[in-house]
C-alpha cells in the first residue's frame, strides 16, 4: 500500500472514491451522495486546491481509503481531520492508521498546532483508533497536539 498526498489535479480520484465512501457509509458523514454527486469538475478541484489543507488517499494500487485535514473555520491553529474511511475489505489492516499518520506528519510540516476530529460516540472502532494515535477526548471531538 502506498499514500498518496492530492493536488487539484487528482480531482477526479478523489470524486470517485469520496462518492464510493457516502455510498457505503453515508451514517459516517456530515454529507450525503445526493449532494456531492452533483459538484461538477470546478467544485472537486477546488475542494483539492492546497489552501483547503491535504486530501491522502491510500492506494493498493488501486484507492482503497481516503482523508483529508482541512484548516478548522474557527481556530486558526487546528487543521481539522474529516473524511476519514477505508474500503471494508481493507479494514484492520493498518490502512485507517497510515491515513491518519499523513495527516498529522503533514500538520507537523506545516505548523499546525493540534489536529482536531469528530468521531460520533457509537463508532467504537473509529474511536480506539483515534486514541491508539494519541488522540484524547471523551465526547464526539477529540484532539491531538502536534507541536
């Protein structure tokens, strides 16, 4: 497996398997496919464009995951880590962990002080991963400092 760090020229990947992930877990996010399913081509590349952070996919070889950090819109030292999903038949497999590593290595790059996330209560899974990185919170957000 290898990770894959965006540019707005990869729109099109990041469509395709950011789609796929609301088909499959549309629970899991703040989104839904009805609504992104109709950005057109100027929309994705924007989403990509590097002042909106970093979007890593995980590829193996084809894309089997995704995240992105994107800067937090009310606190200018947090990069805000969403979009967080892998492909079921590549869970437990170490892929959610490297995606998230990425993200934190490239806050660390970029001066970030502390990376932030949202992980709904139930999502166990999604919670003991975000803690064995470090990440600390006991409602929905949680947090990690990277400075």
């Amino acid at each position: 497996m290898k990770l894959r760090r965006l540019s707005p020229g990869d729109w099109a990947t990041w469509r395709d398997l950011r789609l796929t992930a609301l088909a499959s877990d549309p629970q899991a996010f703040g989104s839904a496919l009805s609504r992104e399913q109709d950005y057109d081509e100027d929309r994705w590349r924007e989403l990509l464009h590097p002042k909106w952070g970093v979007k890593v996919v995980a590829e193996a070889p084809d894309p089997v995951g995704l995240v992105a950090g994107v800067p937090h819109e009310d606190h200018d030292d947090v990069l805000y880590l969403y979009s967080m999903w892998v492909k079921p038949s590549f869970r437990k497999r170490g892929v959610g962990e490297a995606l998230v590593r990425d993200v934190v290595a490239w806050a660390r790059e970029h001066g970030w002080r502390r990376v932030q996330l949202r992980v709904f209560r139930g999502n166990l899974a999604a919670r003991r991963l975000y803690e064995r990185l470090g990440f600390s919170g006991d409602g929905e957000v949680m947090q990690l400092a990277v400075s």
